[in-house]
C-alpha cells in the first residue's frame, strides 16, 4: 500500500496498517479508493531522482579551483541533462 498517497489523498487518516487499512484520529476505518491511491503521483518525485542523479559538487568547485572552463561547462550542462531528464511535475 502506498503509505505517502493515502496520506496526501485522505488527510483525516493518521494510521495506515498495510493489513487492517485506513484509519482516523479516532479509530475508525476510513475507505480508500486503491484506484486513486495506484494513480497518485508525488508531486516532488523529480526531486528525488535530481538529487540521486547530480554530479557532485566537488566536480564543479575543483573546475573553480583550477580555473578550468571546460570543467565547468561540464558540470553545469551535466546538471541541466538531469533537469531536462526529470522535470518540474505539472
């Protein structure tokens, strides 16, 4: 069950049990459409996938460091691909 949908489709439930379902502040069941649930998308999905695909930052500093322009201009069009590749969500 995804845990983060629910909780940002139903934002009375404060317990998800993947065994016993949805539940309120007080207890009680709380119905879940598991269609909704399937076809929700976090919004901040793509920041994720940036952060995991960013060259690191010592790439770009050591380009500093070296005064090395082509070092540089690596770094930054290798963190526009990763932009391009994944994204602002709509």
């Amino acid at each position: 069950m995804n845990h983060k949908a629910i909780y940002a489709l139903y934002p009375n439930v404060v317990t998800v049990d993947d065994g016993a379902g949805a539940f309120d502040k007080d207890g009680n069941a709380v119905a879940i459409d598991r269609a909704a649930v399937e076809a929700w998308r976090d919004p901040n999905q793509y920041k994720y996938q940036r952060a995991a695909a960013y060259p690191p930052v010592t790439d770009y500093l050591d380009g500093i460091v070296k005064n090395d322009k082509a070092q540089i201009d690596k770094y930054v069009a290798d963190c526009l691909a990763v932009k391009a590749k994944y994204p602002k969500s709509s």
